[in-house]
C-alpha cells in the first residue's frame, strides 16, 4: 500500500482476520463471513446455556441472542464487536469448562483462548491474574494451586509476546494491547490506519 505504516490502533487478531477477506469482494461475501461468526456465536451461547443449566436454558439463551437487534444489525457488516464477542464466548466456554475441572490441559486451553481474546481487545486484560488468584485460594494442594496460577498467567500473556516486541521495535514503546482505540485516540498517533479500522 503506497504510504502505508506500522499502526498499533488495533491488536493485531482482527485486522488480520479482515485481511483474510477478499479485497474488493462482493458484499454477500463480507455478509457471510459476519453471519458464520453469528452463527457460531449461537452455538457457543447455547453450550453454555446447556451446560451451565439445561438443554431448555440453552435454547431460550440462543433464541434471544438470534432475535437481538444488534445482534442482527452486526451481521450486515464486518465489525470488531461482532468478531470479539465470538471470541468472548470462546473463552466463556473454556472458563466454565476449567471451573469444573481445573486441570493442565483446561488451564493452558482458557490462558490461550485469554490469550487470544487480548490480541483483539484488552477488556480481559485483568482477568488471567483474578483468575490466578482464584486458583491460589480454592485450588487443592498448595504446589498445585501454584502451577495452575503461573501456567493460567503464563499462557494468557505469552501470546502478546511477539505483537509487544514488534511494536517496541516499531514504536520505541511498550505496547502490549492496542493502542488509544478504547479511548478513540488513535486516528491522531496512527494516523496510516486503513479507514475501516479507524472506525470499526
């Protein structure tokens, strides 16, 4: 892209899903892609219904989140709420599933899917240390309360590892999230951010 520049507006996740879109690809195709998200996005809402109550709970919980109008409004576009909440859910699931049985493989799939949800938004950002500081409390055995606490905090906050150290090399700065989006701040210190990001 002629003028293009290193930008830390965004976490790298959702702009490098929307690169994976087709460029100048039929609006049908950008529908699609929001409306698989959307869909997947019931589905989780229903396994966490169902798991956490009933098979009734569940589909009561998919069929207000199917009828919600913004649920139905992100759908006609590709926007980061849409993208993020699938990636909440994600780690909803992981998180009821570790709460139930706190072992290694639960504990490092939930620190990944943290992980993961940090490359597109910080909002979680507090959660893995809660989360550590649970296990420390309820966990059975101190040494293994210990293990679980450092591995959940380890596998949250390595993923941001490789995006952290690109843009101190970039910036000169420690940037571990992304940067003045949540406070709209953004457009004025990266100022090479493609439009669509600017305001999605």
């Amino acid at each position: 892209l002629n003028g293009a520049a290193p930008s830390a507006y965004r976490a790298i996740l959702y702009p490098l899903w929307l690169s994976r879109l087709p460029r100048n690809s039929r609006p049908g195709a950008v529908r699609l892609a929001a409306a698989s998200l959307s869909t997947l996005s019931l589905l989780l809402v229903f396994y966490l219904g169902r798991t956490l109550h009933s098979d009734l709970c569940g589909l009561l919980a998919m069929t207000l989140c199917a009828f919600d109008y913004l649920q139905i409004k992100a759908a006609a576009s590709v926007r980061i709420e849409c993208f993020y909440g699938f990636l909440v859910l994600i780690v909803a699931v992981a998180l009821v599933q570790w709460a139930r049985a706190p072992d290694a493989r639960k504990t490092l799939r939930l620190g990944l899917a943290l992980g993961v949800s940090l490359l597109c938004r910080s909002t979680l950002f507090m959660l893995p240390p809660l989360l550590a500081i649970i296990a420390l409390i309820r966990g059975q055995g101190r040494l293994r309360s210990i293990q679980t606490a450092l591995l959940l905090g380890t596998a949250s906050y390595a993923v941001l590892l490789p995006w952290t150290i690109r843009n101190a090399r970039h910036f000169g700065e420690f940037v571990p999230f992304e940067r003045h989006a949540a406070i709209g701040g953004g457009v004025r210190h990266d100022k090479a951010s493609p439009p669509e990001l600017r305001k999605g």
